[in-house]
C-alpha cells in the first residue's frame, strides 16, 4: 500500500444551504483525519478564506453533528471571490476580484488541498482556482 504523506487541508461550504452539509463535513473530517491530515475548518464559505476565518477540525469538533441541519462551518452566497461585493467611492457596492486575495491567505494558511462542499454554483467558483 501507498504511503500518505501528512498534509492540511482546508474545509469549506459555499452557496445556499442544503440537506446533508454536516454528513459531508463529518466525513471529509473523519477520512482526513484518519489519513494524518490537519483539517481546517473555513467558515462562512469563501468569505472566510477573504477575511481567514478559521478553526481546526478534529474527529471530536465533527461527532454527533449528523442530526444537525444546516452547516456547523456556516455559508454564504454571496462571496464569489471573483466578484466580490466592496464598498467603493461614494460608498457605493460595486463588485471586485479578489481571487489573489483568496490564494494569498490559502497560502498564508498553509493548506495544500480545499475540499469545497456545495452545489454548482459553489463549485463554479472552485474550478476556477
């Protein structure tokens, strides 16, 4: 069997909220986890690799969530890093890229690997990094 090397990797839920989020998580976790990766929980969906917020994932952070609805790392859909909302002159919104922002604070993070947990529109923007 092929060795795993150790890693940390990022964990996130974009888009709306919908059944089975916390099922996803509670696997991605367990399976990462049981490999020898660090986990880190990134709230908020892509919001919170802009404004890094974080938390550490474990197997305990992940037991007895099944029953739970919704998302315990939060979401949002309105954060597409390539179209971000950003208040600009006269404090009007206008929309921004900020996706260096986004890969700079993955990289600040120091993950190697983000496993994005959604629906098409979520992963619309994933497959653009």
């Amino acid at each position: 069997m092929t060795q795993i090397r150790p890693m940390r990797v990022g964990i996130l839920t974009g888009g709306g909220d919908c059944p089975a989020l916390n099922a996803v998580i509670r696997a991605a976790v367990k399976t990462s986890v049981g490999f020898g990766w660090e986990v880190l929980g990134i709230e908020e969906g892509f919001n919170g690799l802009v404004q890094r917020k974080t938390r550490p994932m474990s197997a305990a952070n992940v037991s007895g969530i099944l029953h739970l609805g919704g998302t315990i790392l939060g979401t949002t859909n309105s954060a597409n890093p390539f179209c971000y909302p950003t208040l600009g002159e006269g404090g009007c919104i206008v929309e921004c890229d900020i996706s260096g922002t986004v890969v700079e604070n993955f990289r600040r993070l120091g993950l190697e690997a983000l496993i994005v947990i959604g629906g098409d529109g979520t992963l619309n923007i994933a497959e653009k990094f």
